[in-house]
C-alpha cells in the first residue's frame, strides 16, 4: 500500500479485556517496529521484525504484551488483560532496510489510541 | 540506557518568528534523525544527519549535528502555520552491534500563532 496502515484507530477496553492491534507495513518493507507513545512524550520502543524474526523485544513492559509477524508482512501486537496505564498510542512504523536507521527512515502508521478504563 | 533531551518542551511564536529546539544525547550517536508530528498524526521522517558538524537545509529549515555527535538542533526561519507540530530528534541506540533502536526526545511543541 501508499503508507504503513494500522486498525483499529482507536480502542476502547475494560480493564482485565484483551486487545490486538493491527499492522499492514508498507509492501516488501523487511523491518517492522511497534511503539507506545504516551500523551505529551516521545515514542517508545516495544520491538522489533526483521521479516517475520522478532529480533528485539527488549520494549515490551511485561509479559501481557506479545506481538507477531507469521509471514514477514502483517504484525499484530496483543495486550492481555489490559490495565489502565497501558492507555497510549500505539504506533507501527517499517523501514525497507535491515535495521531501518541506517540510510532509511522510519514510516509509521497513523498508530492505535487505546483507552483502557 | 541511551537518553535522549530535548529542549523547550513547548514554543509559542508569533508568525514570522524564528524557531529553535535543541537535542542533547547522553551517548555519542551514529546519527540523529528529525521527525515532525502534527496535532493528531504520526511522526513524519524529515532528515537524517550522520557527519560531526554536518549541516542540512530544507528550504526555511536548518539541521545541525554538533562536532561531538552528541547534540544537535533544528532552526526554523519565519515560521508559518503549517509549521505547527511536535517535532522529535532520536538516535539510534547500539545493541549487539546493530543500531535499530530508535531512542526518541520528548519533542518540542511548536504552536504559532497568526
């Protein structure tokens, strides 16, 4: 596609639901990031696909976040039983490089506002 | 771990003004890269600087990385409206020998007014 596309915009979840976050890169783009940005802050890095090799997840708060990417194209990042501070835009961004600060910027989706009440 | 400071957190100008955010990092960087993200959008690449000193400009924008690779700064001439936006200097944080890991600032919140 013309740009890194996430679903859905915005999220509302009750405390202790699940939530999934979906990631369409930009075609043939080999490394995918997810990051948490918080109101008034800079993003955050979570982690990190080089194709479908979760190579870094080093970001993630806590073992109720988990992110995938089967086939090196598509991710998706799960939260389970989600909590309050866990509200914040979540943001996917790919690169056509390995590493994707090298020679090539980031792309990133419009993100996912989750609200978690 | 790598941090990355920004300063001002927030700039009102009026139209016409001048603009400037400066970004300290506590480790020396490969390179630093600029992103502009407006009211209710994403972060939108805009240059990567990789050579102590270096200097680049987009028409009324002006990047500079410091001779250090440590600090840099972005000057905007005679703002306008459409310069509206947080704009976030990051730098890549080494990490098993690769440097994939993007360490953002907290930007700097532009507003100006006409």
């Amino acid at each position: 596609g013309a740009g890194v596309s996430q679903s859905p915009r915005y999220k509302v979840a009750k405390r202790g639901q699940d939530v999934a976050l979906r990631c369409d890169p930009i075609s043939g783009h080999v490394s995918l990031f997810w990051y948490q940005q918080a109101l008034g802050q800079g993003p955050e890095f979570l982690t990190y696909f080089q194709n479908e090799a979760q190579l870094d997840k080093s970001g993630l708060p806590s073992d109720r976040f988990f992110a995938e990417r089967p086939e090196g194209s598509v991710s998706t990042l799960k939260i389970q039983r989600t909590q309050q501070e866990d509200s914040a835009v979540y943001l996917c961004a790919s690169s056509r490089i390995k590493g994707g600060v090298g020679n090539s910027p980031l792309h990133f989706g419009n993100g996912t506002r989750l609200t978690v009440t | 771990g790598q941090q990355v400071m920004q300063i001002p957190q927030y700039q009102h100008v009026q139209e016409g003004e001048d603009f400037t955010t400066y970004c300290n990092s506590s480790t020396t960087l490969s390179n630093i890269q600029w992103y502009k993200q407006r009211p209710g959008g994403h972060p939108v690449f805009l240059i990567q600087l990789v050579k102590s000193g270096e200097v680049k400009k987009q028409k009324r924008l002006t990047f500079q990385f410091g001779e250090a690779k440590k600090n840099s700064s972005l000057h905007i001439t005679a703002t306008q409206t459409t310069d509206v936006g947080t704009y976030f200097c990051a730098g890549p944080e080494r990490s098993g020998g690769s440097n994939y890991k993007l360490t953002f600032g907290k930007g700097t919140l532009l507003t100006v007014n006409p």
